[in-house]
C-alpha cells in the first residue's frame, strides 16, 4: 500500500510564485490554487497512491527556537494575495482525496517524519515524500522515496518526475540519508538561519565519509588533515552538537 505526504507549504509557494497574475472574474487570486491543485492531480496520476495527506506548517517548536533563537528569523511574510488561498486549498484537499494534517507548533517535515516512521513499521508500506526539505531526505530507505519533478534529479529530460530511492540521495549527497543530518550539522542551513562552521557540502560530506559520522569526527579532530578544517570543528563545536 502507498502512502503519499505532500509538504503543504512548500507546493503552496511553488505555484504562487511560477503562476503569477492569475485571478478569477471577481479579481480575486487564484495562482496558488489553480497550481497546487495541478500538481497535486498530477502526482495521483503519477504514484497511483492508496492513501494520502496533505502536511500543513503550524508554528514552530518553541524547544527548537530556545536552542537557536534565529531559526527562520530570516523567512519572509507570506505574501497578502496568498493568504486567502491558503483558506480554499485547504478546503479543496479532501475532494482531491487527501487529508489536511497540521499540528500546533509543529513544523509540516517533523509530521512528516512521524507519519512515514509509522508507517514504515507496517509490512507492505511503501511511503512517498512529496517535498524539497532536505531534512527530509534522511529517511529515505527501503520503505521511503521522495517524489521530485527537478530537472536536476530527472534520468532522463522526457522524464515529468522521479522517484528518488535511496541510491540517488546517495548519489545526490554524497553520504547515505542516515548521514545527512551530520553534514547539515556542519554546513548548517541558510533556508532555516542557521549557521554552519565554514564548511562547504561537499567538504562536509566527504569528513562525514572519511570518519563515519558525526559523532566519530568530533571526537577525533586531531585526525583532519587540514589545520584550518580542525580550527573550525574546534572552535564551532558546541555549535555543532546544537545543530
């Protein structure tokens, strides 16, 4: 059985900005709508799923923002025209067949992660993630892939979308998914404001590779070959353990 979540906000935004100037006969704006709608309909078409929601943004963790008080300080308002869409999608999810889940606090990808780990845990389950959160990417695996329609991750350009199964976000990381919230530990997440130690992904990735994790660098510094790269561990550590 297939189980499709679908990040909310981040298709929200994606059509309103790449459909823009479109209204109905009252003036209102109807880009966000007409285009999340669209895909939305495609992606059925696409993965054929059983079951399905649609994983909506409802504040953030207070826990989250009193270890890093700038977390997403740095996003921007939504813009006006999208606010009354917002209202309509969500009216319009369940006659797409899909329900609207959304927790008080609670960001659209830690819901994500707990529906798709629960799920995973029953045989025959087959999760797909419908979103660009690189958070997400770490749970990619035997039961979970992520649906994508970016050209980058497309085999072929006649492709309309892939399935990125865990070799590809390998390939697309360069560590395994399970290791991708150790290089974000050390590149830190400009998107989500915040801050990294100086180190590039690819950096990041191959000390993840050479070490086998987090956990094994930090306790081994002394071991990187580069001075200015151990500096920078050194001095950001705490920095990182927070990340």
């Amino acid at each position: 059985m297939k189980l499709l979540l679908i990040d909310a906000h981040y298709y929200v935004y994606r059509s309103f900005f790449a459909i823009p100037n479109l209204s109905n006969s009252r003036g209102e704006p109807t880009n966000a709508i007409f285009g999340f709608t669209k895909t939305v309909r495609l992606m059925v078409k696409h993965l054929q799923p059983e079951l399905g929601a649609v994983v909506w943004d409802e504040g953030v963790p207070q826990k989250r923002v009193e270890l890093q008080p700038a977390y997403k300080e740095t996003r921007k308002e939504m813009p006006k025209p999208m606010i009354p869409q917002l209202e309509f999608i969500q009216k319009l999810t369940p006659l797409l067949g899909f329900r609207n889940i959304s927790l008080p606090d609670t960001e659209a990808d830690d819901l994500m992660g707990c529906y798709t780990i629960a799920a995973c845990k029953r045989a025959g389950m087959e999760v797909v993630l419908a979103t660009n959160d690189k958070d997400l990417y770490q749970l990619v695996g035997p039961c979970v892939k992520v649906y994508t329609t970016a050209k980058a991750d497309l085999a072929s350009p006649k492709d309309a979308f892939a399935l990125l199964s865990e070799d590809q976000v390998t390939a697309k990381w360069n560590v395994a998914p399970a290791l991708i919230g150790d290089v974000l530990a050390l590149t830190g997440d400009s998107v989500d404001n915040i801050p990294g130690v100086g180190l590039g992904r690819k950096t990041a990735a191959a000390l993840i590779r050479e070490f086998g994790g987090l956990e094994p660098l930090l306790n081994n510094i002394d071991k990187v070959k580069s001075v200015r790269t151990r500096e920078k561990l050194a001095n950001a550590r705490e920095q990182i353990l927070q990340n």
